[in-house]
C-alpha cells in the first residue's frame, strides 16, 4: 500500500517529473498531492503495471467560484479537460427547493425569521419535572379533534393514537406518543388517492416510541443525542409536557403518491402563538412539539409482495419509516443546538448531514435499506448495478459542491450524503453525529472540530473535501486506512452509552449513476461538459487508461483549487 507520496516541488513552465520510482506493486494505493498553482508542465511516468491515472481537482470552500482548471496532454493523444459549460440536471427533478430552504432557515435561527430581537438566554434547569398525569391534554383516540396547520394548509385532524407515557433514558421524564391523521387522508371518508387506515398508524407508532428500552427510534437516537424537548429558557415558547405529536398529512395538498415533500419538522410549532402575532407567522404554530408526515405516500401500496394492499414492506412505508429518523434529528438538534447551548444553528448542509447520518445509523436497526439503498442485513457493499438509496444521483452528479447553505434540494442531499457516510465510516460513527450535533457551533469549524476528534490529519474543510474524492475513487478496494475508508468489505461499528450502531461498506462503482445503465461516479473525459468551477466541490478527470510509460501534461491551476493524482 503506498499513500501520500510526497511530490517534488513544482517548477512552473517547466517538467516537474512527479511519478518516478513507483512500486511495481500492483495493489499499491497511489494518491499524490500537488502543490502550487499556475500554469506548469507535468509529466507521470509508470514503468512495469499499467494505471489508471486520474486528476482530481478540489475548489476551496472559501470562494464562491473558480475557473476551471486546465489539463492538455504534450504527448501522446492530445487530451485535454473541456472548457466551461452550464451543468445539466433531469429535469423530473427539478422541483423548488425554497420551501424545504424556508423550513431549515426558520429552524436555523427562528428569530432572524420572525424578525424579532432574540431574547437573553436565562440560566435553565437542566430538565423540567415530569408532568403529572392530571395536566398533560385528554386526548381520545378516534374522539379528539383539532384544525392543525402550516403556511400552506389546515388539515382537519383526528387522534388516531395515544401511547401510554413511555419512560425514556434520555431524561427520565416519560413520553407520550400522539398521532393525528387528516381527515381527507382517513380510510373512513377520505378522498386522496391512497387512504390511511388503523393499522399503518398502529405501525409506524410503535415504530417511533415502543414501551422497552432499545427497541425504538426514539431509544436509538435519543441514546446519541438526548432528548428532544425539555425545560427552555425562553418564556415565548410551548413548555414541556413530555407529548410528542406526529400528524400524517397530505403535505402540500398535492395528492400525489410517488414524490415530492415526504416529511419535516419546523420549530415554529414550538413557538406561542402569542408571541406570533405582529409576524409573517401570526397564528401558525400548532404549539405542540411534532413532526408532519406526508400521508398519501405512506398509504401507498406499491413496492411490497402485493401491490393492491398496504404492507410494511413497501417501498414508501419503508421511506417513511425512514424519513421518521430524518425529522426526529431535525427536531432534537434544534432543542440541543438552539435551544440548550444557544447556537445560531448549523449551516443547512451540516443539518441535514447529521440526518442524513442519522438515518445511515439507524438503517440496520430499522431493518430498512436507509441512503445506503442496501439490504439492511447486508454489512457488505451490496450488489452491483445498485440504483437505490443516494448513491445514483451522487455518481450522476459526482461534481456538485458540498457546503451548500441556499436553495438547499435533492441533488444536495445526495452529496450530503456521500460525504457524510465516508466521515462517518472514518471519524468516529455514532460518536461523530454526537460530536456533531451537541455543539454550538454553526459553520465549517464544527465539521472540521468533528473530524479532527475522531482522528483526522488535517482536519480543515478543504483537506477533507480533497481526501473523500481520492477515497470514492478508491471505494472499490477493502483494505484501505482509516481516512479513506467506505468499504471493508463488511460493517462498521459503534457504540454509545451501550447502544452499538452499524454502518454498511459502500462501493460507490456497484451504484448505477441515475438515469443512465453506467456504474461508478462521473469522470470527465476530453469532451466533456466539465460545468463550473463550484465551492467545495470535486471533478473527477481520467487522463489515462491502462497506461504505461511517459506523458507530459501542461496543467493550468487556478488558485483555490488544488489537485491530486490518483493511479488504479
């Protein structure tokens, strides 16, 4: 194995012979950085086995944008990265991401968007004392009623289900579980496409919060990052009755069964309705601490053995179920991070990394494949031509930036994701998202304070972003070091407070790319749209192919951007 050789130092306009003396090993791992910036002549040398020979090109996340940077073979085939054009997205996934921006905003830092001067935070008991029974709300499932809300809809609910106070290890004060269903989306009467019945929501309830220890999502994560609600020291929001609401509903009025919003937390429901008034928002909170699912996606039945009749193994009950996990983290973080230690909140991208993560831990506990797209009893990198979870739309777009923090959509999450699952798979697991989350700081510096933790050198944004292109390129391989791990080829383990979490090895070459019959993450190639030079973002470029012997390239670097060169 043979990382991080040291580069000869770059003459500009001049050769700067860099591959010479390599190891005629064929396993050997080769990754060599290149320093400097400019225009320089380059040449690579391979003697005995023949290479890939790949350039990576990181753009800082510093800058908002760069030019492209510019490889011209001297010799032999006269290849040359393309010039800059528009990128190009499907447009079956072209949907608005403002309003899932709007949601994560508000949740970011809820004052800035109500437009209101942040009180000061009062010293709070570290958690309020358990609610007797006589003063938490009567609630009757099937006989309960109320008018719940967003800025778009009011869904006229019914209570569906009422647990009874479960104790939790979180904080020791027991929850109660409460699930509403819109009235339009009931079996009995409904009028959307697919209808919710008592069953699903007996399901995806006990799924959530189950009488037990470890045998939940609200055990599992709660275990890594403490509980979701509690004592605040703010009087204009809700207090704490130890209630958590789920409401299934057909978000965004779209009746449709098959995409779009599939669920969110948004801390405005953690707010007073009186302290609202006079804002944007004025009357919109349903003061309750909850999570909406949409409920026309969770009802339908396709993807299981029988696709007339709903069942917990169809696809979307398993994206649900999923997606349960998602929100949960959205709604614990925002009372860990916001409301406990005061923080600003993360960058978009950050939260919904720690989602996504969450949903990656939890996968093989759920028994569902999560954004891995694998069997979840499959610690292997799962089978080729994989075109589930967010890989595929990774690979299609492998070039798109990291660190978005506006107009935050689909194609993010899946960059999110892949980066995030190699931070995880290399700096820690459970302990990462608890490094991650339990903090109060709101940029880079948390991931790059995360990382560092968990053993990364360097640790800062860009050296990461550089280290996990060279890792995807060499995802196929097993034996790699920590640092460049996806795949060993079985699970990665975890444990916290006791609670162990698996992650499953990731190939990113056994993923199709979306839309397309090939496998692996987007190289570029002589002729090819190379797009823009994006923030925190990778391009991947093949300069050769089963090579071997001398080539000479000349190399236009632009500042910000820096390269490796990688042989397979």
């Amino acid at each position: 194995m043979f990382l991080g050789v040291a580069a000869a130092a770059l003459v500009f306009s001049a050769c700067a012979p860099i591959f010479s003396g390599l190891p005629a090993d064929p396993d050997a791992v080769l990754v060599l950085p290149v320093s400097g910036s400019g225009t320089f002549r380059y040449e690579i040398e391979v003697e005995s086995t023949p290479r890939d020979v790949y350039f990576l090109f990181t753009a800082s996340a510093d800058k908002d944008n760069y030019a492209v940077p510019y490889a011209k073979s001297l010799s032999v085939d006269g290849s040359e990265l393309p010039t800059p054009a528009a990128l190009k997205l499907p447009s079956e996934f072209g949907a608005d991401g403002s309003r899932i921006q709007a949601i994560a905003d508000f949740n970011r830092n809820p004052w800035a968007a109500l437009g209101v001067a942040r009180a000061p935070m009062q010293p709070s008991a570290k958690f309020a004392s358990p609610v007797p029974s006589d003063l938490r709300a009567d609630y009757v499932a099937g006989v309960t009623t109320a008018s719940l809300r967003d800025d778009l809809s009011t869904w006229p609910s019914t209570c569906r289900y009422v647990s009874a106070p479960v104790v939790v290890e979180a904080d020791g004060t027991p929850r109660r579980l409460v699930v509403w269903v819109e009235n339009a989306s009931w079996t009995a009467g409904g009028t959307k496409t697919f209808l919710v019945d008592q069953a699903m929501v007996d399901w995806i309830a006990g799924k959530f919060l189950a009488a037990g220890a470890d045998d939940d999502v609200y055990d599992w994560l709660s275990s890594i990052l403490g509980a979701e609600w509690g004592a605040t020291p703010y009087p204009n929001l809700i207090g704490f009755d130890g209630d958590i609401h789920i409401l299934l509903a057909d978000i965004e009025n779209d009746d449709e069964p098959d995409g779009g919003m599939v669920g969110y937390f948004w801390s405005l429901n953690n707010f007073k309705n009186a302290y609202l008034a006079g804002t944007s928002y004025a009357g919109l909170s349903n003061e309750r601490v909850m999570f909406v699912l949409d409920s026309v996606m969770f009802a339908n039945p396709l993807g299981g053995t029988n696709d007339s009749v709903w069942e917990e193994e169809d696809y979307w009950a398993g994206e649900l179920y999923s997606t349960l996990t998602h929100e949960f983290q959205h709604m614990v973080s925002f009372y860990q991070r916001a409301i406990q230690r005061g923080s600003a909140g993360a960058d978009v991208w950050i939260e919904e990394l720690c989602s996504l993560l969450a949903e990656d831990l939890l996968a093989e506990r759920m028994g569902v494949p999560g954004p891995r797209g694998v069997d979840a009893s499959d610690g292997t990198a799962g089978p080729t031509n994989n075109s589930e979870g967010r890989m595929p739309l990774f690979n299609r777009y492998s070039y798109l930036p990291l660190a978005v923090t506006g107009g935050y959509d689909v194609y993010d999450y899946s960059t999110t994701y892949a980066f995030g699952a190699w931070l995880a798979r290399n700096y820690g697991g459970a302990s990462l998202l608890r490094r991650l989350v339990l903090s109060s700081a709101s940029d880079r510096s948390l991931v790059e304070a995360a990382a560092g933790s968990g053993g990364a050198m360097p640790s800062d944004l860009d050296s990461l972003i550089a280290q996990w292109a060279a890792s995807v390129l060499y995802s196929d391989r097993e034996d790699l070091p920590q640092g460049y791990r996806y795949n060993t080829g079985g699970w990665f383990d975890s444990t916290m407070d006791g609670i162990s979490y698996r992650l499953g090895s990731i190939d990113a070459f056994r993923y199709r790319r979306y839309g397309t019959a090939e496998q692996g993450p987007y190289v570029f190639t002589a002729g090819d749209p190379a797009g823009q030079g994006l923030a925190s973002s990778n391009v991947f470029f093949r300069a050769a192919t089963g090579f071997v012997g001398k080539r000479s390239y000349e190399i236009t670097l632009p500042e910000g951007v820096r390269m490796q060169t990688v042989l397979k």
